[in-house]
C-alpha cells in the first residue's frame, strides 16, 4: 500500500499522456501548496491506475477490466440525455476507480479530443452524473497532446530557432502559438501535428524524450495558460487548481468531496 498521504488515479492512453498530465498536475501543487517541495512530493501524492501497480488506467482495457471486475450499472441515460462520445467509457472508469482496494481521492480523465469536440460533453457528462466520494479532474487535450507540447516549445538555440522559423514558413502559422490548428489525424501531412513536433525537436536527437518533456516540465505554468487556451492546456491547468489543489487545503472544491481517512 502506498504511504503517500492521497492516491490520485489517472486514465489516459499511453505513458507519454500518463506522464503529460500528472507532471502538469504536480507542478501546480508545487505552486499552489505551500509546505509541498520536490524533496516531499512523494509523501503527499501517488499516481495510479485502478488496480496495484498500474501507473495509470488506459482507455482502450476499461471495458475489459470492467467486465472483469463484474461491475455493473453502466448503461442508461444522462441526465436524459443519450451520452456523448467517451460518455460511457468514462462511467466505467470512474466505477473501476472507486472499485478499487484503495479509493483514490481524486481522478484525472485525460483525452485526446482528436478533432471530435463532443467528447469534452462525455467526459462531463460522466463526471456532472458522478457522486462518488472523490472529484473529477478533467483534461482534454485540442486535439493532440502533441499539441499541449507545442505550447511549451521555446527554441534553446539557433539550431532550434532555424527549425521553428522553418515550420512558420511552412505552415504559414505559428505552430507554438496556434497549435490548436494543426492536423491530428493526417499522417505525413504537412500541418500533421506530430510531423510538426518531430521536425522542431528530432527524435534521433531527443531518443529518451527528455527534450520533448522540457517543454511541459519547464516553461512556466503562466506561459503555457497564456499559450493554451485553445487547446485546452488552459484549461486543464485550471481544473487541478479548482478540484485538485483544494483537497489539500482541506477543501474538496466543486463537484464532490473526497472520501474520509
């Protein structure tokens, strides 16, 4: 079992999202909590996924773990209303978590909206139905999470201002500034959002990723609201100041309380 004071659990779809997401999370603790540091980051919060072990819930088992866990109550209606895009799927996952043999005191849903604005109405719809004893941290990325590292590209060098300004003739945008307007779904494309990333940070020069997650580790959180509000960083960030942050200034914040010790 974990010693940190609070679990959080996080669905998403890949590690890269896993990391994306609770690494933007915990940088606004770091900012917002005053007796939170680096050095005890550990002993306030752990990131998990439903069961023990797993370092996040990915999308593509929550049907699968769900059948497995032989939970029910998944269909129906919100609200009245039939459910939008990642609606239901989102209902499972937050049934799993709360399944789980530690209740986390908060989950993260982070998504690609992958050019399909109707799952930030899903992802709400399960969360404005859900009245389970821990609250609901959405972030839905517009429409790549490549996107919300984009908003944090700043050039370290000449190379890397040669590249950018490169991919601004080539666009005829701003890929950091106007990220939002790139292709997420066209391979190969020329506006295609991971072409893009690639052509300004190389992955045969970043193999470990490390300058890709600078961007969102190290550009400051008024940067990247400044840059994201289009997509959907902006957003995100505010959302763990509104219902994460609280639960640790013994406030659970909007739409729902954690559970008691």
């Amino acid at each position: 079992m974990s010693d940190a004071a609070f679990e959080f659990g996080i669905v998403c779809e890949a590690p890269a999202d896993q990391k994306a997401a609770c690494g933007l999370a915990d940088r606004v603790l770091l900012e917002e909590v005053d007796w939170i540091t680096h050095k005890n980051l550990e002993d306030y919060r752990k990131w998990r996924g439903a069961t023990m072990g797993a370092d996040f819930l990915g999308w593509g088992s929550v049907g699968k773990e769900f059948q497995t866990a032989g939970l029910k109550g998944v269909f129906g209606r919100f609200d009245g209303r039939p459910g939008a895009p990642d609606a239901h799927a989102a209902r499972r996952a937050l049934l799993l978590m709360a399944a789980s043999a530690r209740c986390p005191d908060a989950v993260v849903l982070m998504r690609d909206s992958d050019a399909e604005p109707e799952r930030r109405i899903g992802l709400e719809q399960a969360r404005d139905e859900w009245k389970g004893p821990f609250p609901v941290i959405i972030g839905l990325a517009e429409a790549k999470r490549e996107c919300w590292v984009l908003n944090g590209f700043d050039p370290r060098n000449k190379e890397e201002e040669k590249r950018l300004d490169g991919e601004r003739q080539r666009l005829s945008l701003h890929p950091v500034l106007e990220a939002h307007l790139l292709d997420p779904s066209t391979r190969g494309s020329k506006k295609d959002v991971k072409r893009v990333l690639e052509a300004l940070i190389p992955k045969d020069e970043d193999p470990k990723r490390v300058r890709e997650c600078a961007c969102l580790e190290e550009t400051p959180l008024a940067t990247l609201s400044a840059r994201g509000v289009d997509t959907g960083l902006t957003a995100y960030i505010q959302e763990v100041r509104d219902r994460l942050v609280p639960i640790f200034k013994g406030n659970p914040g909007p739409a729902s309380g954690r559970h008691g010790s």
